[in-house]
C-alpha cells in the first residue's frame, strides 16, 4: 500500500473518530445525564447507537495506530506510540459494557452509576492517549507544521493532567469547566489540523 493511500486512511479515520465521538459524547451521553430515565425508558436506541458510536471510534482509533506505525515506521518512538494508542483503544472498547448494561435499568442512580464506570475506564484510556499524542508530536516534529507537533503534545499533557486531576483532587468539580477548556481547545485544534494535514499528504 502506498504512503499516499496510508495518509488518506489516516485521515478519513481521524475524521470519522470525531463525528462518531460527538455523536456519542455530546448527543447521547450528555442526554443521557440530564434525563437518564427517560433516555434509557424511552430512547434506548439512541442510547445503543451511542455505545455503538464509541466502538466504530475504537475499531478507527486501531486503525490510525496501525496506519502512522506503517507511516512512521523508522522513528524510534513509533512503536511504543502504536501500542500507547492501542491500549486506549482496548479500554475504550472495554468501557463500552458499562452502556450496555443501561438496557432495562429504570432507575436513576443505578443508570448515572454505569455512566460513571463508562467515564472513569474512558478516563484511564486518555491517560494512555495523552503519552501517544505526546510520543506523535515528536515523530511528526520535521514533517509537520510545527503549531500541531504543539498542539498535539499540549493536549497530550493536558489528557493527562486532567486524569490526574480527576483521580486525586477532590475537589476536582470546582474546577472542572477550567480542565474541560484547558483539554478542548489543543486537542480539537491539534487532532482536527492533524487529520486535515493527513489528508493533504495523501493528494501530494
């Protein structure tokens, strides 16, 4: 396969990661919190096309860590990287359960209880995510731009800080809205440019 069909994989991939985790993160889960008796009484289709959505953001994440490691191949830190994302991956796959198991639930606490398993195996993936964003701004340091070799490692150390934050601070609630934006903006700009960047290369 050439590098140019690889870069279009790449992105494609990327791409489908982010519609498939809004979808999944922004119109299912955060209804799922605001209403979690009645989106899991009286939408649970919607609830399992969210759970879904995660998997498809799995199977595409798998993908994107073979495609850089096939991209990248000689980099020293391209191995360790692959497998960084790949344990990401299988935790993301595994959280999933916690959705599943919302069918027939139809009481409040037990339901936001799954949601919180799902969010805390999903945090611990990030932690393994943020140490491959990390590790992929210095494989792509001479190749690309160098505001997303940036971004990505800033979101990297964000991923973590926040895992952290949330597993040791108590009073981590306070300052969540700080952490959420602090996380947001480098990951979207550094992951939305990346995928883009990807997809440039493949045309070249």
């Amino acid at each position: 396969m050439n590098k140019e069909t690889l870069y279009r994989i790449a992105g494609v991939s990327y791409l489908g990661i982010f519609f498939s985790g809004i979808f999944a993160n922004f119109i299912v889960l955060d209804e799922i919190k605001k209403d979690p008796v009645s989106m899991v009484t009286d939408s649970m289709t919607l609830v399992s096309l969210g759970a879904m959505a995660f998997l498809v953001a799995a199977v595409l994440d798998t993908i994107v860590a073979w495609v850089l490691k096939d991209l990248f191949a000689k980099h020293p830190l391209t191995i360790p990287s692959t497998y960084f994302r790949l344990i990401h991956a299988v935790i993301m796959g595994m959280a999933v359960f916690a959705l599943v198991l919302l069918r027939g639930q139809t009481d409040a606490t037990s339901i936001l209880n799954q949601i919180d398993i799902f969010e805390t195996m999903w945090l611990i993936g990030l932690f393994f995510f943020g140490i491959h964003l990390m590790m992929l701004s210095s494989i792509l340091k001479a190749l690309a731009p160098k505001w997303i070799t940036i971004a990505l490692f800033v979101a990297g150390a964000m991923y973590m800080i926040d895992t952290t934050a949330q597993f040791v601070l108590v009073n981590y609630d306070l300052y969540a809205d700080i952490f959420l934006t602090l996380v947001a903006i480098p990951s979207i700009l550094g992951e939305m440019a990346l995928s883009i960047w990807l997809l440039l290369k493949s045309r070249k």
